[in-house]
C-alpha cells in the first residue's frame, strides 16, 4: 500500500499516472473468481485479495497537500 500510494503522490506532483502499471498487472493476475493468491507462505487469498483491493483504491483517496506543492 505505501508504494502504491508514493507512486499516486509520484504522479501527481510530476502530473502523470503512477499506478496505471500495477493496475494492469492485478487484472492479469486476478482469479478468475475476482479474488488474488500469492506463492509464498503468508499470502493466503484473504491477504491477498485485501492488499489488491487497497492498491487499486490507491489513486482514488485525496493527495496530501504536501504533495500538490
């Protein structure tokens, strides 16, 4: 999630489109029962779907005014 959102926070101050990448990789990568599964030990469907879905809402939160500067 924290790349995710450094690469939005990325984009809007360079004014492009930071996450479209990852985007497409989770729609290549989805089940195709909408859920997502990882290889490694800790990264059961829940874990994963989860995380997916928090990356995907990445770009559709407010930018920090920080960032807008």
């Amino acid at each position: 999630m924290t790349i995710a959102e450094s690469l939005v926070v990325r984009a809007a101050i360079a004014g492009g489109d930071g996450i479209s990448a990852m985007t497409e990789n989770l729609n290549r990568i989805q089940n195709g029962d909408g859920s997502w599964t990882g290889s490694h030990c800790i990264t059961g469907r829940t874990f994963c779907t989860a995380t997916a879905l928090l990356v995907l809402q990445a770009d559709r939160t407010p930018v920090p005014a920080a960032a807008r500067k």
